[in-house]
C-alpha cells in the first residue's frame, strides 16, 4: 500500500468528486474500511465481487487480504483509470468490469474468468440501488457465498427487524427467510465524503444451507408483497386472492393476524404451501 497515493491524493489528482446522482458517499479511512473487511471476512482463497467502489477504499481493504481474486463493477466510468493504478500493485488478483450491477450475470463473469462459481459480496452500495441489489443476490439464479452490504442506517434496519419490530416488512423476510442475517457495524455520516444527509449500517448476510426451490422464493415474493402492501388489513383480507382464510387456516395462521405479526418461517410455510 505504500507504492498507492492516499484515496484524497487519487481523487484531487483525477480531478474527481462524488456524483449525487449515482448516491455516491465515499468512504476514506482505510482504518475503517480494513475493519468492514475484517468483519465480513475471512475470504482466504475466495473470490470478492465489490460494487460501487469509487476511489477504492474498500478494494484496497479487501486487497489486503487472502482473497484470491477481487472484481470490483462500478457504473461510473471516471473512476476507471483510478482504480486501474492497483493493478500497479496487485496485479491479476484485481480487475474492474464497467458496468451496472443490476445488469450483470455473476455466474457468467465468474465463468469467463475460469473462476469458482461462489463469490463473496462485499460492498458500500450506492444509496439509490442498495435494496434491488440485495433483491437480486437474494432471490435470483446466482448465490453469492456472504454478502457484507452497507446501507443507509434505515434500509439496514429493515433487513434484520425481527416479527413484531417497528421497521419489521418485506425486506426483512426475505432476507431472514434465505440468510442469517446480523448488524455488524453503525457508521455516522461524517466518516464519509461528502457526508450524506442520514447514518449508515454495515449487514452481512450468510445464506442458509438448506435454501427453496426458485419457485418456492418466488411464492415467497408474491405472497409478502400481498401481505405488507395492505399491510394495515388482515391477513384474510390481504391475502385473499391468494387463497385467504383457507391458506391461512392450511398453515396454521389465525386469519384475523397482520403481516407484522407473521415470523419469516410462517412466510416460508405460505409460500410452500402456494
């Protein structure tokens, strides 16, 4: 790391500044992006796929590690000649694919490159795509082997809000449903450049071992965004074009229950039984 410009060096001499309309927030203390790192890991001998990484604050964290290969996808094409200057360094361990990562086919990238199909997910995901991104590692074809997601502090919330829980709902049952799923780190605005207007949360998420057929997660879909899209009604009410009471009943739901009520293994029964 001694032959690399400090991140605040890179971006004043590429002239570059964070971009509002791509919710970039920049994080530039290597000591907090080692400790992201430490805490999502350990990645010895694995792949890392990051996205959004900017300047590259946590690609140099996740570089200083045992990772056998690091891809990092970012949509901003001004940050490429930047992050370049690491092959300097790391050479072949780090390459950087210019793209969106809503578009991009993991399983496919990892294929072309002669890598392992499992990768871990690491990444301080740009603000305004954070919650589809997590849908799609979630619930899509490809399984990453650990997502370490950052989120602003309320969408980090969402995700492990156990039943009953003010910020309990859909995000959260999916989640708890696929991963075990833990709050790992808080993060305050001021360590990141420019500072946005809320605080920051650091998720990892681990998928379970036993995981529902893609027909089951997609029932699993369906079946909460009935329930907490009319989340003030009962069930029986919410869920009524999807089977209602007899549903309920066959699951072993009372009827006259509301979806914060109902425990992601309850949802995961629904879904089953759809």
């Amino acid at each position: 790391m001694t032959e690399l410009p400090s991140l605040r060096e890179s971006l004043e001499a590429h002239g570059l500044m964070a971009k509002k309309s791509f919710g970039q927030h920049f994080l530039l203390d290597l000591n907090i992006t080692r400790k992201i790192v430490r805490l999502g890991g350990p990645f010895a001998g694995d792949v890392v796929i990051e996205v959004g990484p900017g300047p590259g604050g946590l690609t140099r964290a996740l570089l200083e590690t045992e990772a056998k290969s690091v891809i990092a996808i970012e949509m901003d094409p001004r940050f490429i000649d930047l992050l370049g200057e690491l092959n300097g360094v790391y050479g072949e361990r780090f390459e950087v694919i210019n793209g969106d990562a809503l578009k991009v086919d993991e399983a496919a990238s990892l294929a072309e490159r002669n890598l392992s199909p499992g990768a871990h997910i690491v990444s301080n995901l740009p603000y305004n795509v954070g919650t589809p991104l997590l849908i799609k590692w979630l619930t899509g074809p490809w399984q990453p082997l650990s997502m370490t997601l950052m989120f602003q502090l309320e969408v980090a919330l969402r995700v492990v809000a156990p039943v009953g829980d003010k910020d309990y709902g859909r995000l959260g049952v999916i989640s708890q449903v696929l991963c075990d799923c833990e709050k790992i780190m808080d993060l305050p605005a001021r360590a990141f450049t420019p500072p946005p207007k809320v605080d920051s949360a650091v998720v990892k998420l681990t998928p379970k071992t036993q995981r529902p057929s893609a027909a089951i997660i997609k029932n699993l879909e369906k079946v909460t965004a009935a329930a907490f899209g009319q989340r003030r009604k009962m069930l029986r009410a919410s869920l009524k074009p999807l089977g209602g009471e007899a549903l309920l009943e066959t699951a072993g739901i009372t009827p006259t229950e509301r979806a914060e009520q109902v425990s992601p293994a309850d949802f995961l029964r629904l879904a089953e039984l759809l």
